[in-house]
C-alpha cells in the first residue's frame, strides 16, 4: 500500500520549443493522464492518489502552462500537443507499454497520438473528447465557441470563460459579485492559441481503426444532453467499439474522483 505522502518524482522534459513540467509516483505499469482544461497536472491530483496504488502514473503540464514553457508563437496544433505527450512518454517510460487517459482535451491529443504512433499505448481511455467535427450540428458550437474566444481576445475574459463554463455539466461558474479568475493566463492562452484548434480538430478514423492500441470511449452519466457527451457515442460507433458511461460529469476526474478511480481502474483491467 502506497502511504498519502508517496514521493513525488519531478522532471523536465524537452520538446520542440519548449519544456515540459513533469511528475511520477507510485508503483507498477505506467499510465499516462493527459488534462484538458488549463493543461494543468494538478487537475488531476485527487485522481492520482487514489490510482498510483495500482500504477506509476505520470502527468504533465500542457506546454505553455503553469510550469511548462513555450516559445512558440500563435495557434498551438493538437498533434503538437500529441507529440508533446509522446515525448512525455519516451523521457518517462522509454519505450515500454504504456497506459494512457485523456480526458476533455487531452482525450482529443490522446487520439492523435494513438492514430499517429499506433504502437506506443496499449490502452487509451478517451473521456468526453470535443471532437466537435464529429457532430452533424457542429454549427452551433463552433459559433459560439469563436464568440467565446472574440471576447477573450477583446479584453472581456471573464465573460469568456462564463460561456464557456455555463456550456459544461456541472462546471457553470457561481453569480457572485467581484469573482476572481485564477489562472488568469492560462486561460487567456485556452481561448487566445487552443480552443480553436481543439475544435477544428477532427480525429483520424482511418488511422484509429487500424492501431493496435484498445481505445475505450467513455462519457459521464451526469453529461447526457450536452454537446460534450455525443462525440464518445459517435466516435465508439464509426470504430466499432463499445461506448461506456462512467460516473459523473465532464469534471468527474476532480469532482467525484472516488468514483471515478474506481471505473477507470476497471476500465483499464478489462481493455
């Protein structure tokens, strides 16, 4: 049994215009777990205590966020972010079987390192991925999408991330007067060099087909009705892979992570 103040590896990773903020602990296979949101591995902090008793779980830091640099200039791609996931991989994990999670966002760089590198991951959990152009009303989304990141952009970043919020289950912002954003620049860089691409990011079913890696779309319960849910159901039909319900929201990883360890470890021993 690993004890709650289980040691903490930190490392520094290189990659292409940047360096990368990352941490290892517990004990057996490892198990990659990509964040959506503001890239932060902290987001993942509850989730990692109660899974690294079975794995030696790594996270990361998005590049350009919290701890990670970047030098790169304007919209930042998904399959650099999936490059920078590999690369995560191969300082950690070298070139040994590796388990991935990506939730949000992170599902969507998930499956392009999955498509892309069809032999690196044995089993990739894929939570709620925006794979927006998946969807046969996309329209809607997208435009409010690029209204979310007009506001950002205009100054109005508060309002940004309200919109952005209140179009996720279980994630709507409290109405309280003089609110404090934290993270400030974190999401600026979301809305200003991400969101976009996230959204206009389509996955590659071709290559998904073919890769050897198991991939378990996955949704919350707590999500059905928002546009966060269909794209699992969808991708798991044009795969021909189940689709699987796990407990909460699109916040479960944070909000319910008892709950939500509990079917991911399930989830990955039945792969």
């Amino acid at each position: 049994m690993i004890a709650e103040d289980a040691e903490t590896a930190e490392h520094r990773c290189p990659v292409e215009g940047g360096e990368l903020a990352v941490r290892t602990t517990g004990e057996g296979p490892h198990l990659l777990l990509v964040p959506g949101g503001t890239g932060a591995a902290d987001s993942f902090r509850a989730l990692v205590k109660l899974v690294r008793t079975d794995f030696t779980v790594i996270t990361y830091d998005r590049r350009g966020h919290f701890a990670s640099t970047d030098t790169t200039t304007g919209p930042v791609p998904v399959p650099l972010q999936a490059d920078d996931a590999l690369a995560v991989l191969d300082h950690v994990a070298g070139s040994g079987p590796v388990s991935m999670f990506g939730t949000s966002a992170g599902a969507l760089i998930g499956l392009d390192l999955v498509a892309r590198y069809p032999d690196r991951v044995t089993t990739f959990v894929a939570h709620e991925p925006p794979a927006i152009q998946l969807m046969p009303d996309a329209a809607g989304i997208l435009e409010a999408a690029a209204a979310q990141v007009r506001l950002a952009r205009s100054g109005d970043l508060m309002g940004a991330v309200t919109r952005f919020a209140d179009g996720i289950a279980g994630a709507a912002l409290p109405d309280l007067p003089h609110l404090r954003l934290p993270n400030e620049s974190d999401w600026l860089r979301l809305f200003d060099r991400e969101l976009t691409e996230f959204f206009d990011y389509l996955p590659d079913l071709r290559a998904l087909r073919r890769t050897n890696t198991e991939i378990v779309p996955v949704a919350g319960e707590a999500s059905r009705g928002w546009y966060h849910y269909q794209p699992a159901k969808i991708l798991a039909l044009e795969l021909g892979l189940p689709f699987t319900e796990t407990p909460g929201a699109h916040l479960a990883p944070q909000r319910n992570p008892a709950k939500f360890a509990a079917a991911l470890k399930d989830l990955l021993a039945n792969a």
